[in-house]
C-alpha cells in the first residue's frame, strides 16, 4: 500500500521527466510534487505502519500459537496411541478403560463389552500372538514394544494406526500340561455419537454466539448444523469429513 501511494505521488513527475516535458516544471511544481511525497510518508509513517505493524505481529502470533497447539495435540495423541498392556481383567472394566486409555465412557463401555466378547470366544481380536516368555507380563510387553517400534515382521494388523491398542495377555494351559502365553491386540478407533458447540464471533461488526450441534456416523465422516444467536442471526449446515493428511502433507 505504500509503495502504491509513493507512486502515485510521484507519478506526474515520472510521466512528465518520460516525456522529456521535467524541464518544463517551475520550481513550486516540482516542490509541490515532493511535499506530496513527504506528507504521504509521514502519513504513512504515523498511522499506517504502527497499525499494519500490529496487524503482522498478531498474525504471526496467531500462527505461532496454533502451530504450537497442533504440535502439542499431534505429540498426545501419538502417545496414547502406543500399545498398553492390560491384564483381561482390567480390559473387561469399563472404568479402568476410561482413565487408562484416556477415553469417553460410551467408548470405554464399548471396548470393554467387545472384550468380554473376545475373552467369551465371540468376537475375535484384531491379531492373537502365542509368546514365548518366562511370565505372562513378560510376554505381553515383548509384544507392545514390538508394536512400538514398528516392527515389520509383524503383521499389517498389528502395526495399523488407531486411536487406541491394547495388549491383554492370557495364560493358556494345553492338554499336555504345558504353559503358554496367548497375547490378544485389540485394535480401537474411537468416535463420539454427538458433540456440541458455542463461542463467540464477529461479521460485518456483529457479534453473535454460535451453537453447533454435531452427530458422528462413524471415525471420520459427520453431519454438523450451526446457529447464530444475536446480531446478524444465521444458520450453516456442513457435512464434516475427517483426513488422516491436510492435502496429502502433513
């Protein structure tokens, strides 16, 4: 914007100097012209760069604090969705889910009646290791630092991304007497069925309150609505669609 002001202040003298017509400027033009000039810097200088000063600086901390923000929320996330390991006991209650794995408790209550139904031989985990070790704890930490790490020789199963993995070892007695270590990986995506909403905003110089009402089919796909209460009232109505990758980067 100031570059745009400086030429058109200069603009007569620059046009008339390529019409070779400069000299025929008397002095008080050409002084004329140049207080232009100045009076548009100092301007400039005095309202205009304090204010677009102030406007970079908050964009700059905007972009700060919410690069800030997703590093953070991409770190926890990241580490509750490493494998923990879990006796079955613990697996089947709902409440140790709830605080261990940091989840809702219609989510915990969900994980925790598909592993009684794992446990009842109706449902069938995502991947069952029978382990080698001298306990059962031994057995099931071999298999979550393995799923940690990223270990390739296990299956695909065992090493998809999700929001949560447990490990939930049993001890197995065969008909010959003979202990083995059977190591169950449950494999969890979490969504919650209903989410809501409410702040504040701005437009056109109205403030207004927006209520948002959110309903989850599934992990990643929603219909969502948004009302605004006050001001220039409105309505939205969107369909929310989740993506592992912003545009394939990050």
């Amino acid at each position: 914007m100031a570059v745009l002001w400086v030429f058109r202040s200069l603009a007569p003298l620059l046009f008339a100097r390529c019409l070779g017509k400069g000299d025929d400027m008397t002095d008080e033009e050409l002084k004329a012209a140049m207080e232009r000039l100045s009076g548009t810097a100092v301007g400039w200088s005095k309202t205009k760069i304090a204010a677009c000063g102030g406007a970079i600086l908050l964009v700059l901390a905007l972009i700060c604090g919410l690069a800030w923000l997703w590093q953070k929320n991409t770190a926890h996330e990241e580490a509750l969705q490493k494998a923990a390991v879990m006796t079955a006991a613990q697996a089947a209650n709902s409440d140790y889910l709830q605080n261990e794995l940091k989840i809702s408790k219609q989510n915990a209550d969900a994980m925790a009646a598909a592993v009684k139904a794992a446990q009842a031989g109706n449902l069938a985990p995502s991947v069952t290791f029978v382990q080698t070790a001298p306990t059962v704890d031994q057995a099931a930490g071999s298999v979550a630092q393995r799923i940690n790490d990223g270990d390739k020789t296990l299956p695909s199963m065992a090493l998809e991304k999700t929001d949560r993995t447990a490990v939930v070892p049993q001890e197995v007695v065969n008909k010959d007497g003979n202990k083995e270590w059977k190591v169950d990986v449950m494999k969890v995506n979490l969504y919650r069925n209903w989410e809501w909403s409410a702040g504040y905003g701005r437009h056109g110089g109205d403030s207004y309150i927006p209520i948002g009402l959110q309903r989850n089919y599934s992990k990643d796909k929603a219909l969502a609505a948004e009302y605004h209460v006050g001001g220039k009232s409105g309505y939205e109505i969107k369909y929310v669609v989740k993506t592992d990758k912003l545009f394939g980067l990050f």
